[in-house]
C-alpha cells in the first residue's frame, strides 16, 4: 500500500516541529543558564557595579566538595581592582561534582589566551564560581584550563 505524497511531507514536518520544539526547549532551560549568568558577571565587572556583582557570583573554597559562600566585600574590592577586558565564551562543558553539576565556560581573553569561567546553581540561580585561592596567575575570576577538543 503506497501512502500518499502528502502524507509523507505531513510527517517529516512534524518531525521537523518536534525536533525544534526539543533543541528549544534544551537552549532555553539547560544550556542558556550558564551563558546567561556569565553574560551579567562580565557586564557588572565592565560596569564596576559591587552590587550587582555579589549577586552575580559565589566564592568557592572547595567547588568539588560543593563549599561554596556568598562573597565578602574584601573579596569584591580584589576582583573589581583588577583591570578588565571582555573575553568571549567558546563553548561550555558539563562536569557533575559530588554535590552539584558545574559548567565549564571555556573564555578566550582578547589576547587569545584560554581559560575557564565557571558557573554553578546557588540558591536557585547560575552564578560565575570564583576560587578563594586564585587558579590562574592571570586573573582571579578565570580557573586554568587545557584546551582539548
């Protein structure tokens, strides 16, 4: 029994609507966070606004452990006296820790270096993951990182 022409595009359409649906609903609740979150710790950092940045961030002792806390204004001052320039996200990677999962923002700084940004939930929201010790000799909010794709 052949099905009819019309048929057959009715279902690669619906295919096509489910699919969108699904890559739609994935960005939007499962991989924009994080962006999103990084997107407002650049813009406050370029701004220098302390306020919004401790909304913005969460200060990590131990990030595998999941001990994290709310940052405190000497640690503030340290981050907002650092010059800044804008890097760009190139992709973002999955890790899950013993007690939370943590995105891996891998950031290209202006002069080509690469380092990671990181962002965890905290209390309901992403927030860009600063170590108390710095990780990077560079900067105090960018964790080292090994490119490798």
């Amino acid at each position: 029994m052949k099905l009819p022409a019309r048929l057959s595009v009715l279902f690669f359409i619906g295919g096509f609507v489910a699919g969108s649906s699904a890559l739609g609903y994935y960005y939007y609740f499962v991989y924009s966070p994080p962006l999103k979150a990084a997107e407002h710790f650049m813009a406050d950092m370029e701004k220098q606004d302390q306020r919004a940045l401790r909304a913005d961030i969460i200060v990590s002792k131990d990030i595998e452990e999941g001990k994290l806390h709310e940052p405190t204004d000497f640690e503030l001052r340290s981050l907002l006296s650092e010059p800044f320039q804008r890097g760009r996200i190139l992709d973002q990677r999955r890790y899950e820790g013993k007690s939370r999962d943590i995105y891996y923002l891998v950031y290209r700084e202006p002069d080509g270096r690469v380092y990671a940004l990181m962002a965890a939930e905290y209390k309901g929201r992403f927030r860009i993951v600063i170590p108390e010790v710095p990780m990077s000799r560079r900067h105090r909010y960018l964790w080292d990182y090994t490119w490798t794709n």
